[in-house]
C-alpha cells in the first residue's frame, strides 16, 4: 500500500515538472503568456461617509492644495456644503 501511495506522488510530481517545463516553452515562443498580477489600486477614504474608493474611479474635489475624493455626488455636495 505504501509503494501504491508514494508511486502515486512521483506520478504526480512528474506530472506537475512536464507541464511546467512545456508552459515555459509555450510561453518563450511567445504563445499564452502567464497571467502577471495586476498593479496594486491606491485606495482613498471618502472624508464624508468614510467608504474606500479607488483613486482613479473615485470623483475628486481640491481644496487649496489637497484633493478629497469622494464615492458619489451626494458625498461631494455634502462636503461642499460644510467646508
């Protein structure tokens, strides 16, 4: 039973190194490349309901030299209202 299970595990290691070995030539000739981790999102808190939005999707207001950034309209014209 024991040589049954580590056979089993080699197979399986084998298995694994083949295909890695043909990804990295597929992916060197230049065909299906690796999914690459997309760059990380600067997230801003929104100073009236305090949500997290992302910067660059988020609606800006500046302020003398600082920008607040906020999740709606109704957010914007909240603060625009107390400052």
């Amino acid at each position: 039973m024991t040589r049954l299970v580590l056979g089993a595990i080699l197979l399986l290691v084998i298995a694994w190194a083949f295909w890695r070995l043909v990804g990295g030539i597929i992916e060197s000739l230049g065909g299906l490349p690796r999914a690459r981790p997309k760059a990380p999102v600067k997230l801003v808190r929104d100073p009236v309901c305090g949500t997290w939005v992302a910067a660059n999707e988020s609606l800006g207001l500046r302020a003398g030299s600082t920008t607040h950034y906020f999740c709606s309209h109704q957010c914007r014209d909240k603060f625009r209202k107390t400052h």
